[in-house]
C-alpha cells in the first residue's frame, strides 16, 4: 500500500504544481530521445525543470487530460544530463517545492507544506489499508448518500496535500473520518440559558426541537439529569472538538459554576461526510455541522457567526414565493439547507468554536445521491472510475446505444439539469454558488442525472449588480451573512467552481473511461455556451469563459505555500488564484493544461 500511496501522493503534488506554474512540458513518443524512452516505455513524458538542481524531473503518464488532472502511470524520477538520480519520493516532493519558492520571488518556507503533504500521504496510506477490500465498492454504479461520501479516499485530484489534518493524533484518524467509514456519536453539553445562542428559521427553537428529539435516545438517569435541569438547553459538539474545550478556561469556570454540565456522547450514531465535520445519519432529523478545531487542507475548520445568518437567510429565501418562483423556474435543482444553529456565548459574544450548524438531511439510504468528487474520483489501483460502473449499467438499460452516445447523452443530461438553471439563476437573479466538486450533490435514476443539490451556505453569492430583488426581499443577506459581492467578484468564483473544478472534473473523469475523449465533451460544452450566449448576450461570466485566452483558477499548492486561511481570511485574500488557458475558448485550438 505504500507504494501505491507513493503514486497517488504523488500525483496530487505534480498535478498541482504543473497545472498552477504551467513549468511542465509534455513530450510525445515521438519527441523523446532514447534515455526519455527507455524510461517512458512509450507513455507521454511530463517534464519539470528543476533549476534548482540544474535538473529535470520526469513523470511517465498513463493518461494526459486537457483540462486537469494526469494520471501518473508510475513514480517520476529526476534526470540530470540524460542520467537517472537516485531520490526518495519525499526528496523529489522537497524539490518540487524548493523550486516553486525559488521561482516566488519571496520569503517563502516550504517546511509547512512539505510536512502537510507527507502527513497527507501517510493518512493516505492508513485508509488504503483499511478500504483495500472495499476497492471495488468504492466506484460500484449504486451508492447511497453516505457510501457516496465515504468513498472519497483519495480527495481532491488537484491539492497537494488532500488528506492532511492538522490536530487529529491516533485513533482520532479512524474514528472521526469517512475514508475509515467512521462512526461516533455527538457529545453534548446541557448550558444554563443564559450562555446560549441560536437562531433558527424553523418554526420552533432549535434547542426544543432537538432536547425533545434526543429524549427518546437518553437512559433514564440521562433523562433524570435532564428533568434536573429542565431549563438548560443541549449544545452538540463534535467529540474530538469537546474533547479539546475542555483544557479551556472559560470551560472550567462555567462547569465549577454549574453553567455547563458534560453530558458526554448520546444519541444518533453519525458518519463523517466529505468535510470531515458535517455528520449525516439517515435516523436523525438533520445532518449537524458543528465547529472543528483541525486543520483540514487549508483551513481551520471553525463556523462563523456570518455563515448561521446566511444559513438562516438562505433557507428563508427558498422558503419564501419568491423562492418558490425561482425553484418552479429551475425544477432540477435543490437545496440542501442549514435552517438552524446553536452556540456558546460568554458576555455576549459567540464563541466560534462551539457554534453547531443544522443541516437539511433530506435523503432517503436508497436515493442515489453522490457528491461530483466521489463520483469522478479513480479507483485507487485500477485506471477506472464509478463512470465506467454506470455506463456499463447504462449500457445494459439501452443497448442500443454505442458507447460513446452513452457518454455524450449522460453529459448533455447534466449539463441539461445544473448549467441551464445555474446560468438562469445567475443573470435573472445574480445568485451564485461554490459549486465545487464536494459542495455539489448530483442525484442519479438509473444512471443518468436527475437533480442537483447545492450545499455549503459557506459559498452562497449574491451579485450586488444584479440581486436587486432577492437583497431587496432579504437585506440581512448583506447586512448580517455577508454574501454580497461584486460582479467581477462573483465571475472569477463561479467560473472556477463550477467550470474549472466542476464541470472540467467531470470531463476528465468521463474522458478517462475512453468512452468518448475530453475534446468531444469540450465542443458539446462550446456550444452550450454559445447557446445561452444568444440569451445573455451581456453576460461578462459568458463572454470570458468563450473568448478569454486564460481563465481563473484557485491554485491549492500556492495558497498552501503562503499559508492562507481561507475561512478566516477577507473574501479576496482568502487564496490565490492564477490564470490558465482556457480550452473552452472558441477562438483557440490544442489548448491543454500542462
């Protein structure tokens, strides 16, 4: 398995790297020399100069995309002068990244990142061991929710350090993630009424909703406890997180007054989905997003006061006639809600880091619903995909058609059910999402594509050129959530979550079953630009994405290098993004990412 994480590890890192410096040069057969061979063994070279050494670092593919992520065939080496070098794989990483600060032009300290990565490839390593007879479920056709969203063992195609998670220290790592199917429940805490806040756009205060939901979970001395206590109010925390508040000394204090009682861990058994943080359970009323003090990829993953707000108001807008007019208006398209939250507060303050967010859990264990990131991910050891499983289903349903049409009419059915109402949306109403590959929740029937779900309040835009009526409607949206942003703002972010990282994933990970090439799905995507281009012809976010030579995209080896937090961060410094040829441009031919 080590070998194997190695690869993939890899992969992850010059991914990165060659996508967001464009250092990379890619070599045909037929351009090779005969060391470059020998090597390849036919297979297209990826070259990275690495000055630093006065070297080259090359990296046989066993699949070359033109939007996005390669498919490393086997581990790079470093050559020098025609020679093979004798590297570690953590070495060759220490290079990489000891070229990309010398080519910064700043003060720069790759200790951090280069620790992240091997950190990374070490949980890598962990849950391969553990998921190894369970290679073939992870991209089998049918997949529940919660399969869906364990089944992402290798993480982001595109970040360096995909699986880091700074604070988590031995069991922590199987119990409380979803590549070791973990389960736990929450721990709560019973608070006087005084120290507690919430908000909720439920009819019934969240903490009622939840003591009176739990009580049928509780032993008769946890139900006398609470009878005790009857006007406390039940605060869930993540395990791990209460665990770590416990060393706090406003926690001390507040329990030597009695204000906070330890009520320990109760009720529902949750799994971690894709965030690590978010628990879903199909016997629970919500899925619960409490705060977690780790570090996971590149941020630290505490709730803000701003997000609840916007959780609020977003579940208010859907819920209300103009809400239900844009949903009549765009019926493939769902929302997945965060109504209500609860949190500590010490002399009127909120304290971040006990803030619980509830979430819709509107899935049933037998709808298929799959984030975009499981679904496009590769089986960790073979050149597959859950592609490859649900065209075979498909193909199975309808054999008449040939594979590519199954394809091609899968991808136009998606495109058919998320970019038309999204780009409706965006222009009539100048609302967008961070509709990245983890936020978007794709439902299938039979294979094909029938709803897209948005989650994540966290990346809910509002364009202040265009929502005149939904801010009109819902001022606090501004005010209070904090979910306003310029036009040229809301461009760049859409353009990459949706185009750069969505849609380009799923041409990628469609491209690689062979069934159709990425060019293809590239024209059909051309075209459907240039159609609703015909119906906004004043739209900036079109034009760029169809005639722009190079387009925005979030770089997550540069903002891990300059070590950016980008939940704490201002809106525009919370990463950083660089410009790449754009394939989608109509104007330019044999675009690729190197």
């Amino acid at each position: 398995m080590k070998e194997l994480a190695n690869r993939l590890a890899m992969q992850h890192l010059v991914n990165a790297y060659s996508q967001e410096t464009g250092k990379g040069i890619l070599l045909e057969k037929y351009q090779q020399n005969s060391s470059q061979l020998t090597f390849s063994q036919g297979l297209t070279l990826l070259c990275i100069p690495l000055d630093c050494i006065q070297s080259q670092l090359f990296v046989p593919l066993s699949y070359v995309s033109l939007v996005g992520r390669h498919r490393l065939a086997d581990l790079p080496h470093v050559f020098n002068k025609g020679q093979k070098q004798s590297f570690s794989i953590t070495a060759i990483a220490s290079l990489l990244l000891e070229q990309l600060v010398q080519e910064s032009g700043h003060t720069l300290d790759a200790s951090s990142i280069l620790e992240r990565w091997i950190e990374s490839r070490e949980a890598l390593t962990q849950f391969l061991t553990l998921r190894e007879h369970d290679f073939e479920a992870l991209v089998q056709a049918e997949q529940s929710f919660i399969e869906s969203e364990q089944a992402l063992i290798l993480g982001h195609s595109m970040h360096p350090a995909p699986k880091s998670r700074v604070g988590f220290v031995h069991e922590d790592w199987q119990r409380y993630s979803p590549e070791a199917k973990g389960l736990s429940q929450l721990h709560y805490w019973l608070v006087a009424p005084e120290y507690i806040q919430e908000g909720s756009a439920l009819d019934q205060a969240v903490s009622a909703q939840l003591k009176s939901e739990l009580q049928w979970h509780l032993s008769e001395t946890d139900q006398a406890l609470l009878n005790a206590y009857s006007h406390y109010k039940l605060l869930p925390l993540h395990p791990w997180q209460a665990r770590y508040l416990q060393s706090k000394v406003w926690f001390k204090n507040l329990k030597t007054k009695l204000k906070i009682i330890d009520f320990g861990e109760k009720g529902w058994a949750f799994s971690p989905t894709t965030s690590v943080r978010t628990m879903a359970s199909f016997a629970a009323p919500w899925m619960l997003k409490p705060s977690l003090s780790v570090m996971i990829t590149n941020s630290i993953r505490v709730n803000l006061a701003k997000e609840c707000h916007r959780g609020e108001m977003t579940h208010r807008l859907w819920h209300s006639s103009l809400g239900e007019r844009i949903l009549q208006q765009c019926p493939t398209l769902k929302a997945v809600n965060d109504p209500a939250w609860m949190a500590l507060s010490i002399d009127d303050e909120i304290v971040d880091e006990t803030i619980c967010i509830f979430r819709d859990q509107p899935f049933s264990e037998k709808q298929q619903v799959s984030c975009i990131a499981s679904l496009c991910q590769d089986h960790p050891a073979q050149p597959k995909s859950r592609f490859n499983a649900l065209f075979e289903q498909i193909a199975k349903q309808q054999p008449e058609l040939d594979q590519s049409a199954i394809a091609i009419n899968w991808f136009k059915q998606f495109l058919a059910i998320s970019l038309k109402p999204l780009m409706y949306l965006y222009h009539q109403y100048g609302m967008a999402f961070e509709s990245h590959q983890q936020n978007v929740l794709l439902e299938l029937e039979h294979g094909m594509p029938k709803y897209l779900w948005l989650r994540d309040n966290q990346g809910f835009y509002y364009i202040e050129e265009v929502a005149g009526e939904v801010l009109t409607a819902f001022p606090e949206l501004q005010e209070k959530a904090h979910a306003v942003g310029s036009k040229a703002f809301v461009d760049e972010r859409f353009s990459y979550y949706f185009f750069g990282n969505t849609l380009f994933g799923i041409i990628n990970a469609i491209g690689a079953t062979g069934y159709v090439t990425e060019q293809v799905l590239i024209s059909i995507l051309q075209n459907e630009l240039l159609d609703l281009h015909q119906a906004y012809p004043e739209s900036s976010l079109i034009h760029s994405l169809l005639y722009q030579p190079t387009l925005p995209y979030k770089g997550n080896l540069l903002t891990r290098l300059y070590e950016l937090d980008e939940l704490i961060a201002p809106v525009d410094q919370q990463s950083v993004y660089v410009q790449l040829p754009n394939p989608l441009c109509v104007e330019q031919k044999d675009v690729q990412y190197a």
